[in-house]
C-alpha cells in the first residue's frame, strides 16, 4: 500500500504500545518495524507477562490506516536485567533473539529469552558461513527416494534429496540448511546443481537401461524470483537432452505466500514443457 500507509501503520502501533505501558515507561523504534521497550523495577513475571500479552492483543485489533482495514500481529522477545545480562546492548541483543524465537513458533506471541537461543544464532552462522563454499568443495551430493506403485509393486519415480556433508560441522540436515541457503539466496547457485546433477543422471539411467517414467525435483520460491531462471532451467535440460515430460516439479507451500504472476507465468511454461507440477 506505499511507505506513507506503512508510516501511518507504524505510528498507529507506536500509539497502541503507549497506551498499554503508559508514559512512565520507554519506548523507541529501533528501525524498520521493530521497536524496544524498557520497563523499570518490574516486581514479578506476571506483571511482565501481562503488559506482553496487553501490548499483542492491542497490536491485534483491527486498524484504520488512510482508509485501509488491516490486521497485523505483532512477536515479542523479552530479556531481564539483570538475569540474563548487566550490559545494555546484549539485554537488546537477547530480546531480539527472543523476538525472532517468538516468529518461528508461529508470531502472535511472546518469549524469554534463553541460553539455547544464542547457540542457535552461532550455529546458524557457522552453517552460513560453511554453506558459501560447499559447492566448490563438492561436499554437496544428491540422493534418491524411490517412488513406489503399489498396484503393480513397480517404481515409477524418483525423488530428488539434497545432502551436505562438510569436514567441521559433519552430516548437516537439509531442514538446517535448506532455510538457511533460502534466506542468503546461496539456494539460487545450489538448485541450479541440484536440477542439472539430477538431469544428468536420469538420462544416464535411461541410457543404461532403468525405465522410469519420471524424476521428481524440488525448486525454491526463491529461484523463481530470478528473472533468468527460467531461461537457465530449459539450457540445462538442451545441455543435458532431458525432455520435460519426465520431470515432476515440487513446490514448497513457501510459494502461496509468494503469490504472484510471475511465479505462475514460470509455472504454465513448465506445463508448456511437458512438466508436471
């Protein structure tokens, strides 16, 4: 709706906030949409938790903005002095933690802040960091789930699985990293691999004899963003001499809340292809 209903938005929220935890307490917005409470001399918990959950379901409630109905929610991360630090700018940095704790376990709610956060932040960094590399090392490898007809006991198919193996950090699961590579965009690089190696491979197999009707490939809602990524996909099936209609196409849900008609424009030249999706 444009930076000035987003404006208006922010402040609507700022006004909502204040009204919940008054004057005498302090409250910034540290940037984009995020914004820092302090509260002084709180007795207990309680009191603690209901200003949190005051604050959420005010943020909640519908708004009006230049003559827009919106609903938004709100995630809050909590850290307490001088439990969790002494230091101004870590008590910030453990609440941010929180904050985004509080997102992952589905927004609309509040957190502490615990130990186990940030050694979530630095494994998360070390398999960032790892992960920019992997593919020059040839530490990312392919697998293959056996797609099953139980009618006639034959496999159809095959599902394409990505794995990482690095020296430092072992076998890592692809739900660690597959999010990580998608929020760094590294997934971009990575699925392009993917989608050529299992190519490559199921025209290999069809050369050697196995009779498969199909490969089934994971893509990122992410790669479809990229404005050449289609013209890339059908280079590497011409380089490869793989035909569309052996390949399955699947999506993550992550795409219907990256509705767009680019992304189903991209979807019906694959069906074009001879793609299923």
């Amino acid at each position: 709706l444009g930076h000035s209903v987003g404006d208006e938005l922010l402040k609507v929220v700022a006004e909502r906030i204040t009204g919940v935890i008054g004057e005498k307490y302090f409250l910034a917005r540290l940037g984009g949409d995020e914004f820092v409470i302090v509260l002084e001399n709180m007795p207990s918990r309680n009191e603690i938790n209901a200003y949190a959950r005051n604050i959420l379901e005010d943020i909640n409630r519908l708004m009006i903005v230049s003559q827009h109905q919106l609903s938004i929610s709100g995630s809050l991360g909590i850290s307490l002095y001088p439990d969790h630090s002494k230091d101004a700018d870590t008590l910030i940095r453990y609440a941010d933690s929180a904050m985004y704790s509080a997102k992952e376990r589905g927004k609309n709610t509040y957190t502490y802040y615990e130990e186990k956060m940030s050694l979530d932040v630095h494994t998360r960094l070390h398999i960032e960091q790892r992960l920019k590399s992997a593919l020059k090392n040839n530490e990312i490898s392919l697998v293959y789930q056996p797609q099953y007809v139980l009618e006639d006991r034959k496999i159809s198919g095959a599902e394409v699985l990505v794995r990482w193996h690095n020296s430092v950090l072992g076998n890592v699961p692809p739900d660690e990293f597959i999010p990580i590579a998608e929020d760094t965009g590294l997934i971009i690089e990575i699925g392009y691999y993917i989608f050529e190696e299992a190519c490559r491979t199921f025209v290999e197999w069809e050369q050697a004899g196995c009779e498969l009707e199909r490969i089934s490939i994971n893509l990122s809602s992410v790669q479809l963003r990229q404005s050449d990524f289609l013209d890339k996909i059908q280079k590497i099936m011409k380089k490869t001499g793989m035909q569309g209609n052996r390949i399955e196409i699947e999506l993550t849900e992550r795409i219907l809340f990256e509705f767009s008609s680019s992304n189903i424009e991209i979807l019906d030249h694959f069906r074009e292809m001879g793609c299923e999706i």
